[in-house]
C-alpha cells in the first residue's frame, strides 16, 4: 500500500518503558517447549533507570492490515522483537489499520541495557490500549516476555522493566506468573558507562552451573541483605567468575574501586555501572569522563513500564 491509500487517524497512544541493567543472574538449565514459556525465564538481580525506549503508535483506517516501524525517527526493517510483538497483535486480533510505529530510545543499543525488552514492553503497552483490546497489564507484558524469549533477546529483562526499582528476582517466569522483590531506590543515582557492545553468546560460551550455582546463592544473600553496595560487590564477583572483568572494563572498575566506590559490569555489554547518592555522581563522573563511551546519568525508575497518554 502506499501513503495515499492510508485513511484518518483512529488512535493515538504512547507508552514509556525503562531502561535495565542486570547484575548477577541465573538462567534455567532447559529451554521449555512454547507452551511454557511463561514459566521460563530467569532469576537475578539489576535495576530500571529512567532512560529508556518511548513508543508512539498510530492506528489509520486502512483496508488491510499492516505496519511500518521506526527508530528515532528512520524506518528500520531489524527492529526483530518489535515485529514479533506487533505481528502477535496482528494474527490474534479482528482490525483492519496501518499501524505507525515509532521508538524513541535515548540510550544506546546493544550495550546491556535492555533496550530490546523496553521496546517490546512499551509497544505492547501502547498497541493494547489504542486498539481497545482490554487486556491486563500483565497479559500485555506477557507477550514483551515471550517475544524477548522467541528472539533470543533476553530472559527476565521484561519482568524487571515492568516493577521497576532495584530487583530480586527470585522464581522463573513472565509478568503475572514470575515473582521478585522490589527495592525502590529514591537516593541514589545510577551512573553507566557504554565503552562498547558485547556479544551475549560471549558470555554464555564461559557460562556454566557453577556460575549458575553462584547466581542462586547470591539472589539468596541479597534477599537476606537489600543492601545497595552488597548488590554491586556481587554483580563484581559474578562477572569477575564469568571471566569478564579482565577487558576494557577493567581499568574504570579498577579507578572508582580507589575512589572507594564499588561498580561492576552490565549483562551484557562493556559496560561499567554503579550505583551511588547524588552527592557522589561528580566525583564518580570525573574518573569515568576520563575513559571512552557514553556516559550516563540517570534516576532509578521505581515505577516500572507505563501509558503516558491516549487520544
């Protein structure tokens, strides 16, 4: 079809996901057959921040179905989660529109910060309420969740992004089905390096049961603890286990531990986070400016994903 035959605008609705970081985590030993994988997933322990993908969708009148996605603006045909997810609206649901898509991310692609579960969360979200479909928050983050799964894309990202907060995460599952425990964080601010994308295969190759081992015994410690600074010694010694501290990370983990300041690396990406107090965010960003990436500041989100408007 061409722009000409696209009728008038039916619905508008826009919905914000946050961005996530995952410190420590332990993945189920077998992928389960599709009809279970609400119940698969992954158990750990990471963040939401206040960055994060915005998605805008648009319904016209239209004679058939179809869509078109964006990013920031420019038509892309790789945005693979977000299809999964529209094409799901698409074969479940009686509507005829063109559906225009657009994601707004304002942090970087690739790095570990759970910009593909951010953007199937907020386009679920947002697609869920402008056709009218009426189904719960959780049913809607479900299809974020499997999406993610089928994709190969991430395994508890969606749940963690849909509480928000500073995140236990203690069985298996999507949305609904999954349980975790929520420390909402409202002084300190999450600081994140971006030095360069990291393969997740990378680190699933140097992945084995003792580090699965380790995952368990740490989302027990810090169940017991919720203790901040306890959270970001672990997600060191996890990553350190994993073999991956010994990079281009290294040098920025090694300078703020001077500073006095625990920091680790993000599931999965060369990437340096830590947490810390507002009163410590200019001291933590002097030594980081000093190291290529993309440096980031940001709040912790304690809301998790959520509508921000509807017409």
């Amino acid at each position: 079809m061409t722009p000409s035959e696209i009728g008038e605008l039916i619905a508008r609705c826009t919905a914000f996901s946050p961005g996530h970081i995952t410190g420590f985590f332990e993945k189920p030993e077998n992928r389960k057959l599709d009809t279970d994988l609400l119940c698969y997933g992954s158990k750990g322990a990471g963040f939401s921040f206040k960055k994060g993908v915005t998605t805008s969708v648009e319904l016209y009148k239209s004679k058939k179905k179809w869509y078109e996605i964006s990013i920031n603006n420019s038509l892309t045909t790789n945005a693979e989660v977000s299809k999964w997810v529209v094409q799901y609206y698409l074969d479940k649901f009686d509507f005829n529109f063109y559906i225009k898509i657009n994601h707004f991310i304002d942090i970087p692609i690739g790095y570990g910060l759970g910009t593909s579960g951010a953007g199937a969360l907020s386009l679920t979200y947002a697609l869920n309420k402008a056709l009218n479909i009426n189904l719960s928050k959780e049913h809607a983050a479900q299809i974020a969740h499997i999406a993610e799964i089928e994709c190969n894309t991430g395994l508890g990202t969606v749940i963690s992004e849909f509480y928000g907060g500073l995140e236990i995460r203690t069985s298996f599952g999507a949305p609904g089905i999954g349980k975790l425990t929520k420390i909402e964080l409202n002084n300190y601010k999450a600081i994140i390096l971006c030095i360069s994308p990291l393969s997740t295969n990378q680190i699933l190759t140097n992945y084995s049961n003792n580090a699965n081992s380790l995952g368990e015994k740490m989302v027990e410690q810090l169940l017991l603890s919720k203790d901040v600074n306890f959270f970001l010694r672990m997600s060191h010694q996890f990553a350190d286990f994993l073999g991956l501290t010994k990079g281009i990370c290294a040098k920025p983990i090694e300078e703020l531990k001077r500073l006095g300041v625990d920091s680790s690396m993000g599931m999965f990406g060369e990437t340096v986070f830590t947490l810390v107090p507002p009163n410590e965010v200019s001291s933590v960003t002097s030594v980081l400016k000093k190291f290529p990436g993309t440096l980031i500041v940001s709040d912790i989100d304690n809301r998790g994903a959520l509508i921000e408007d509807f017409d």
